[in-house]
C-alpha cells in the first residue's frame, strides 16, 4: 500500500472520523482507524461498536495512490502524527507487511500496524426507509433536545431521542421523566412512517460534524441502525430497543397564568440566583409572582446564604399571585435551548408541570417538572 494525500484533507477526514475512534481496551483493533486504499479513492473508517464512522476521499487533486491496500494503524498516534506535521503533503507506504512509514518533508514517522484480519466487518447499508434534511434542521432538533435526555442505565429506553416520523411531520422527543424537549419540523412532501429512538451521545457526536448550512443529510433507517449520509462521511449508529413512553398527554394545555420574559434577563437572573445552589445536589431555586406583577426568584442555602432577585416580565396574562420551585440546571437548559429573543413560561400550578415557549420557536416545547418544598 501506498498514496500521497495532502495533509489539510487528511486531518479534517481524520478528525471527522476521530469520534467513533475508541479509548476501551476490550477490542484493541477498535482503538486503530482501518485505511482501505482503491485504485481512484481511500476510505477511512473508525468505529466504538456504539458508532461507526467512514470518510472518503476520492479528489485526485489531493490524492496519489501508488498501490492499493488495507492496513489498520493507531489511531491516536497517527492523528497526532498529521496534527504535528506541517508538511503540505503526506506520504503513506507500508513495509514488513505490519509496519508503515510516514513521510512529511523532514519528518519520518514509522509505526507498528494492528492485526487488519481482527478489525471487524462494518457495513455501512442504505436502505429504502429513508428521509432527507437539510444540515441546520438537523443540528437544531439534536441541539434542542438532547440535553433533557436521561443519564440513567435502569431505562436505557430514555437514554435516547425518540424520532417519529408521519408522513409531513418529523416530532422529535427526548425526556428523563423530570423535564421533556419536544421539536417538530414539517416537510414539504410525504415521508414513511418510521418509529425509532437514537442514543443521545451518538446525536451528540453527530452535529460536531454538521455544519450550519442547507446541505442535504440523507437518513436511512434499519432494523437497529441508523445511517446518515453527509457529504463525503458514513455516520452510523445504533437504536435503541423499545418502546417510548407517550409523553403527549404531558403536555398541558390550560394554564393558571402564562408570563413573558426576556431571555437573556431572566438568564441571568436565574444564573444569580443559583449561586449558592451549584454545589448542592439540589439545586433549587423559587418563582414568586407578586400583586404588582413583578416576579421574584430567590434560592437559599442553610451553609452558605440566600439570593432574591426581581424581575419585570413584559407582559403577564393574569395577576394571580403564584408561587412554584424547580430545578436551576433544568430550567437554564431548557430556556437556552431557545432562538427567540422573548420567552412565554405558562403556569398550570404549584406543583403541576409548566412548559417554555418562544415567539419565533413555534415549533418547540420545553416542560419541567417542579419540586415540592417546605
């Protein structure tokens, strides 16, 4: 084996794929990123058995291939070995059938290969249950909903973002029983119906490798995996098995009274308030709305002080005086998950759900769970 490929192409491919790369020992031959070199192109694959990552390159432009090959090297030091070199071009060539050099202008590298016969079959299978989106809705459905997934192994079933799709409607729903994110898009054209839920760190490493733009995502669902096809990158991951809970009766639809903040001040009024609440597993902070419509938000700690911040909402549907407690981390997470410059909170009771809206985030729900306190 044996190409030329310039350096700038090689990295970027190589920190695509670098999130599927593993750090475990079970399976030493996944800690090696697999270079099958063609006649025309090179594809790079990396894989943790949870994700599975392939680049190709294929622009003769930025690509010499001498002699064709398969060859498993080490992943971590051939990344850094291509981060370090300034050289504009790279040369690859194996020798000793388990050894390969590398070759950038006064740098020479050689490195002991791994066993190529132990790296496992990976296929990266399309399928004909397929949608496409564009890159920006995509990382804004991830972005929006990830974070309110569950961290627990005891239900691995709300470890991941459920994606339901029927025919012009995408919904996407992630919840660990104390909060819930739900995002919809509409398509412009019929989709099939399709019913899966995808772990939220394989989401997470996916939109690092999104970019913010319209270029096109195609998504091709199979029995416990799911492809995404993006520009020259196979991502691959698995599903997870079950059935999700149907949260849609969660979501309240009266409320006591419904009022409208500015979100970067009522962020920061929050952050304040949560200063002496960070180090406590709590974590909780109140929401006292007063007779003369201004609201206050005040956390105490019995080791270390208490906070009360004011705050005038823009606008306030009811002059009912109300009162609810719930998680800080929860709340800000739920609330910068938003694009709008207003958000609505819309209060059903003291200790029943509420849920976050935003003007110009028609498309997005927020619901917290509150706590009770004495």
């Amino acid at each position: 084996m044996k190409f030329s490929i310039n350096r700038d192409v090689l990295f970027t491919n190589l920190n695509n794929i670098n999130k599927a790369l593993s750090t475990k020992a079970p399976m030493p031959v996944l800690t090696g990123i697999k270079i099958d070199v063609k006649k025309n192109y090179i594809t790079l694959t990396a894989s943790n058995s949870e994700i599975s990552i392939q680049a190709k390159i294929d622009d003769p432009r930025n690509l010499f291939i001498e002699e064709v090959g398969t060859i498993v090297i080490p992943g971590k030091y051939f990344i850094e070995i291509v981060r370090k070199v300034e050289a504009k071009t790279i040369d690859i060539h194996t020798f000793e059938n388990n050894m390969v050099k590398i070759l950038a202008d006064r740098s020479n590298f050689t490195l002991n290969l791994l066993e190529k016969e132990n790296y496992p079959l990976i296929s990266f299978d399309e399928s004909n249950l397929k949608i496409s989106l564009d890159a920006l809705n995509l990382k804004q459905i991830i972005r929006k909903t990830t974070f309110a997934t569950s961290l627990s192994e005891s239900r691995m079933i709300l470890m991941g973002v459920s994606f339901s799709i029927d025919k012009h409607k995408l919904e996407a729903i992630a919840t660990d029983s104390f909060r819930l994110a739900k995002k919809y898009i509409v398509f412009d054209h019929e989709n099939p119906s399709i019913n899966v839920v995808i772990p939220s760190k394989s989401l997470d490493e996916l939109i690092k490798i999104l970019d913010d733009n319209d270029e096109i995502v195609d998504i091709h669902f199979g029995k416990s995996k799911v492809l995404f096809k993006y520009k020259n990158l196979l991502f691959q991951t698995r599903l997870i098995d079950g059935v999700y809970p149907n949260t849609n009766s969660l979501i309240p639809q009266d409320f006591l009274v419904s009022i409208k903040f500015n979100k970067n001040e009522l962020i920061s009024s929050i952050e304040r308030a949560a200063l002496f609440t960070s180090l406590e597993v709590a974590n909780i902070i109140k929401l006292n709305l007063k007779n003369d419509k201004i609201v206050e938000i005040s956390s105490v700690s019995n080791e270390i002080g208490a906070v009360l911040e004011e705050i005038y909402p823009l606008e306030c549907s009811n002059n009912i005086p109300f009162q609810i407690a719930f998680s800080a981390k929860y709340f800000l997470d739920a609330v910068k998950a938003f694009d709008s410059n207003e958000v609505t909170i819309h209060f059903t009771g003291e200790i029943k759900p509420f849920i976050i809206t935003g003007e110009f985030d028609a498309n997005l729900v927020q619901l917290i769970l509150p706590v009770r306190v004495s």
